[in-house]
C-alpha cells in the first residue's frame, strides 16, 4: 500500500471528481426531459445553464480531478513515496483547481455564465468565470509539476534507467497536457478576461477560437491517455500477463504528444478566416494521431489472445472465452475498449475535411462524444473506481459490490448504446446540438427528424434515464467503499493496485528522451499554426464588443 | 525496437487506409472544388447594413448561371427577405453576423457554414430538388438559440 499522505491527497481528489460526477450527471438527465418537452424548468433556471453545468462539471471537473487521483496514486506506487515538498505542491494543485472549479460553477448557477464550456466570444460570461477557469488550468499545472518533480527525483537517483511504464506515461500526458494549455491560457489571460473585466473594449473572435481549439483537441487526449494507461499497465495484471511490448507502448505514447496538438482546425474547417491549405494541413495531421491508437487497438488483442492461451483457449477465437469475464474490473474496460472501435471510426468521418458539413454541429456530434470520453474513458474511470477507493481506503471490495458493479458497467452501456445511437442517428438528418425543446414551429423537416424507429423522442430519454440510474449506483458504490464498507483484515481481503510487469529489456533509451518529443511536437505546432495565427493578427477585422444574449 | 509481423501487417493496411482516405478526400476537396465553407474575407460587425452586399441582403442574379445571396445572422434570426432561389443554378451564399457566432445551416443539404463576426463565410451550392428547406442555427448563441431558424424555397 502507498504512503498514508498520498492516499489522503488521492481521495480527496476522488471526493471531488465524484461530487462534480453527481451534479453533472443529475443535469444530463433534466436535459433529455427538457429536449423530449416532458419537463419545464422553473423561470429562474436555464436549458443552456445546465448544459455549461454538465459540459464542465463531466468533461472536464469530473475526468481532471479523477486523472489526477490516478496519477498520484500511481506514481506513487511505482517510483515511491513523495517527499515533502511534491505533497505540498499536490496538495496546492488540489486547492487551486477546486478553487477555480467553485469559482466557475457558482457563475453557472448564477446565471452569469451560460456560454457553455468552449465560451466562445463575443458571448461575454462574468469576467470570474474566465478567471476561475483559468485556476482549474493553473492548478492542475501545479498538481503537474508536482509529480514532475517526483519523476525528476526518481532519475536522479536511478541514473541511466528508463522510468517503469507507468511513470512514463503519466509524464507523456503531462508534457501533452501542459503543452496544450498553453493555447486556452494565452486566451484567456490576453483576450476574455481583459475584456471581460472591461479593460479592452474588443475581442478578436477567431483567433480566441482558434486558440481554443489549439487546447481543445489535445484536451480529449489528456482525457483519452490516462484510459489507454490503465489499457496498458492495468489490463495485463488482471490477465495474469506482462506487458505485450514496453517499447511499442512507449512509442504510442510519446506520437500522441506529436500529432494530438496540431490538428485544432479540425474542429472550425466549416469556418471562415482559415484557408483550405491550413485546414486541409491539420487534417493530415489528424489522420496521423489515429496510427497510435491503431498500435494501442493491436497491443491490446494481442494481450488478450496470450492471456487466454496460457489459460488453456484454443483455435481461432478459443482464447476469447478464457478472459476474465466475472472481474468486474476487466469486463467494465473491455467494454470501454468495445465502444471506442465506433468512437474512433467516427472521429475519422468527423476529420474528413469536407464531410464534416454533413455532421458539424449536429447531434451525431453528441452522439461521438459520448462514445469516446462519456463510455470509452468514463467507463475505464469506473472500472480503475472499483479497486482505486477500496485500495486507497484500505477497505473491501465485497462480492455484493462487485455484482452491483456489474449492474452499473451493463446499464451504462446499455444507456449509452440507445441515447448515442439515437443521436447519431438525428445528427445524420440534420438535428442540430446544443439546442433546448424546439420543433422548428413544427416545420416538417424537423418533423421527420423525430419520426424514426431509433430517432425520436422516447430513445434518447430512455438511454439518458438508465445512464443517470447506472450513474447513482456508481455514486452509491463510491460512498460504500469510501466511508462504510468493512476494513480489511487478512491480506486476502485487502484490495491491490493490479500494475502489470513490462520487460524493458528491449527498449531503447531515445524513447525517454524528452527533448526530442518537445522539440518535434514544437515544429510541428510551428508549421501548423504559425503562418494562419500570423495571418488572424495581422489581417484582423475590427474586434467583437461583447454579448449577453441569455 | 520489435515489430511483431502481424503488428506491421495491421499497421500496414491502418497506415494505408488512411492514406487512401486523406487521397479521396484531398483530390475531391482541391480538384473537384468541394472544399466546406470558408473565406477570407473580413467586415466591420458593427458597419455590417451600411456594407456590400449585407446592406441589400436577399439574392441578387448575378449572370445567367449564378445567384449570389447575402444573409445578416444575428440573435436570434435571419435578416435574408424573400429568400427564394433557382433549382439546377449555383447558388453563393455569402453570410456573417452582427453579434455573436451563429451558424447558417440549411436541412438537407451540405450547406453548414459557421459565421462569424468580423468575417465572411462563403458556400456554393447547386439545389437539385426544389422545395421549401429548413434554415437553423446549429451554433449555441443564446436564450432562443433554438428558435432562430428561416427557410428558402427552391423553384
């Protein structure tokens, strides 16, 4: 077990990533009311309020204050106990991201920030919601380098050795994720909150979106790494095998902090102010982060078919069968893995540069998401949530617990599978995102929309509902491994960290240089992006006063 | 660094299916003009009615084959009267905003142009069918987002 400091930090961090789990959540399901007309919101409260409420509070309060506990917990299991003062700076990094996270969420109730979580200008939220978004940022680069200067520590002292896996992918999505930052931070410190403050009088609407986007992308990256963590570190313990290849592992990791960042354009190809060169450029980009994933996809079956022969499973498909299936632990992160196969194939028709106006801003948008972060990640969050608390709580993992988790992991998939379906579905006709009960004054395109067998009203209510169902027995799992379920006593009881063997015998030590991923990850955010911002300053239109349309 | 065979083999064809992909989407986008929405053209959002052609917005013929039709989005409508075009004719939307990013999105076709304020997005388009088609905004930008909406009729 790790040191008792770490495991306070770490729980807090779970205390509050299932609090922003609860609320968000809670706000998904009024939404499938709101869109289906079942229910009215009192005067005082908006569709689009708690909309921003469960973008924030899920996509990003949610998985950073959950990536995190992952994170110290790990790190501290696989290079040692903290010193004093990387402690100190976790414990910082905690209080200023759930500073900013108060700070941002009492605005959004407040009704004072109903731009939801892209805030794209000229919409103009209550200059304290920039600022407390800008805290969650700065935290979590606090809590970052924290662990940064454990790692740092740990090379010191172990000279000339790679770093265990583990380790080394929490610094690649570290490296990623500060990198990424520094796109919504230049944003948001130069140009919303100035303005916001009323310190400039305008705002330049495409370049702020453009540097959002320069975060945006790789933010579902920073989500989607620490899934493909526990895919390659967890997964094979629970298997009773070794990593299938420490260096293609490595290797993974370190293209993401390559391609996940220059590849923003594709989120704004339907916009004006980008050229078709620029635009057409990220999209090759883009389709270049998809090789990774392709490795991951390879790494993973491959572990499986050694993992079910040395059980005994033969032919063709035999070793299938011999899978752990009753662990709720591996089945929740297959099943995670399942579902990212049409996520990700999705992703590719979203990037495909000229088709994505057939999908742009439509509910199929919605529909994606939701099979990437909301199953693929979140469910690989729940499955690490089962044996993370009770090992950090030095509680048991009962069997009525693990068939309750069975429970969840099958309502959440079976959720999803009917509100994701449905929205793709609309999307496809046309059925725009982000948008409250509307039939359009009942035009009969929109009519249509509805009328389908998977495409109407009732599918995505349905889903919503047994999702926010599967979501209270997770929260109920939560609170029962976290303060009420038995201590363990006998180590047979006690609840492991399942981190899996890696033979890094074979891996060659450029993969841990860090430099080289820096310096080519910043070339290529050069080439991408240096000529078309240049251009957005240079030639740029009058700037935007600001709006308060809600 | 070990490759395992069947490892090159998968990453072989990954790696080829997606240069096929970006080549089909690459020679239709640069060769055959079928890039989405755009432009470089930029306004003043706060001069957008005293500027050409948003201060006479609505379609104008501009020769035999070709319209152009320039549309005001802003919170939470269209400003685009008597919008009615030709089936068979390209068609040239010209669209940005007066106040906040919107999108101009018309049902049933590939016309979905994010608009922005201080720019110009511009889309040309062929109706094949005629009929009467939904115009919404699909681009969250306020309390009546969801109401912002128009139509155009193709004869």
């Amino acid at each position: 077990m790790i040191a008792q400091p770490e495991r306070k930090i770490a729980l807090w961090h779970l205390g509050v990533a299932y609090t922003a789990f609860l609320i968000g959540t809670l706000m998904g399901v009024l939404q499938v009311f709101i869109r289906n007309d079942a229910l009215q919101l009192p005067a005082w409260l908006d569709y689009y309020q708690i909309l921003t409420a469960h973008g924030v509070l899920l996509a990003l309060i949610y998985t950073t204050f959950f990536i995190f506990a992952f994170f110290i917990t790990g790190m501290s299991k696989s290079l040692g106990s903290f010193g004093p003062k990387v402690r100190l700076f976790s414990w910082i990094g905690l209080w200023v991201t759930l500073l900013g996270t108060v700070m941002a969420t009492v605005m959004i109730i407040a009704g004072e920030a109903s731009v939801l979580y892209t805030f794209y200008a000229p919409l103009k939220a209550n200059g304290f919601y920039y600022v407390g978004l800008a805290l969650v940022i700065i935290g979590t680069w606090v809590s970052s380098f924290a662990l940064v200067g454990h790692y740092i520590v740990w090379r010191r002292k172990n000279k000339g050795q790679l770093s265990p896996l583990f380790a080394f992918m929490t610094i690649t999505t570290i490296v990623l994720w500060i990198i990424a930052c520094l796109g919504v931070v230049a944003t948001v410190l130069f140009q919303y909150i100035p303005w916001a403050f009323g310190w400039t009088d305008t705002i330049n609407v495409e370049l702020s979106r453009s540097l959002f986007w320069y975060f945006g992308h790789p933010l579902v990256y920073f989500w989607l790494l620490p899934a493909y963590i526990a895919w390659y570190t967890i997964v094979p313990k629970l298997l009773g095998v070794k990593v299938f290849s420490d260096s293609l592992a490595r290797l993974a990791f370190v293209l993401f902090i390559l391609f996940s960042i220059p590849v923003g354009f594709h989120h704004q190809l339907t916009e004006p102010g980008i050229s078709n060169f620029w635009k057409f450029l990220q999209v090759v980009l883009t389709f270049m982060v998809i090789v990774p994933s392709l490795m991951t996809a390879f790494s993973m079956f491959a572990t499986f078919e050694i993992s079910g022969r040395k059980k005994g499973g033969t032919g063709l498909f035999g070793w299938f069968k011999k899978l752990p299936w009753r662990d709720v632990r591996f089945t929740s992160i297959f099943i995670a893995m399942a579902f990212f196969i049409p996520g990700g194939a999705g992703g590719i028709i979203n990037a495909s540069f000229q088709l994505n106006e057939v999908v742009h801003n439509t509910l199929w948008i919605v529909g994606h998401f939701h099979i990437t972060v909301g199953t693929p990640v979140a469910m690989t969050f729940m499955g690490l949530t089962f044996w993370l608390i009770p090992y950090l709580t030095g509680r048991r993992f009962t069997k009525r617990m693990q068939r309750l988790g069975f429970v969840q992991i099958i309502t959440w998939s079976i959720g999803m599978l009917l509100m994701s379906t449905a929205q793709h579905v609309l999307g496809l006709m046309g059925a725009p995102r982000r948008t409250a009960y509307s039939g359009y004054n009942d035009h009969p395109s929109a009519m249509e929309w509805f009328d389908g067998i998977i495409s109407n009203h009732v599918t995505m209510a349905i889903g919503g509902t047994i999702l926010f169902l599967s979501a209270m027995i997770l929260m109920y799992i939560v609170i029962m491994t976290m303060f009420v379920l038995p201590k363990a006593e006998t180590p047979e009881q006690m609840v492991e960290f399942p981190l899996a063997e890696s033979d890094m015998s074979n891996t060659p030590k450029w993969l841990e240089n860090w430099w080289i991923w820096i310096s080519i990850a910043a070339a290529l955010i050069i080439i991408a992006y240096a000529i078309p911002l240049t251009h957005m300053i240079q030639h740029a239109p009058p700037g935007s006063k600001g709006f308060i349309t809600w | 660094m070990h490759f395992h065979k069947y490892e090159k083999i998968w990453l072989s064809f990954g790696i080829v299916s997606l240069i096929v992909f970006l080549s089909v989407v690459g020679v239709s986008a640069f060769s055959q003009n079928h890039t989405p929405s755009g432009g470089m053209d930029t306004i003043d959002p706060e001069k957008v009615n005293e500027t050409a052609p948003f201060d006479n917005p609505g379609v104008t013929q501009l020769d035999e084959d070709t319209y152009q039709v320039a549309i005001v989005a802003l919170a939470f409508g269209y400003n685009a009267p008597d919008l009615r075009v030709p089936a068979g004719k390209e068609i040239i939307f010209k669209v940005t905003s007066t106040d906040v990013v919107h999108s101009f999105t018309i049902d049933d076709t590939k016309v979905n142009m994010m608009v922005v304020p201080g720019r110009i997005t511009t889309k040309s388009y062929t109706f094949e069918e005629p009929g009467k088609y939904l115009i919404l905004c699909n681009e969250y930008c306020g309390t009546g987002h969801h109401m912002m909406s128009t139509e155009i009729e193709v004869y």
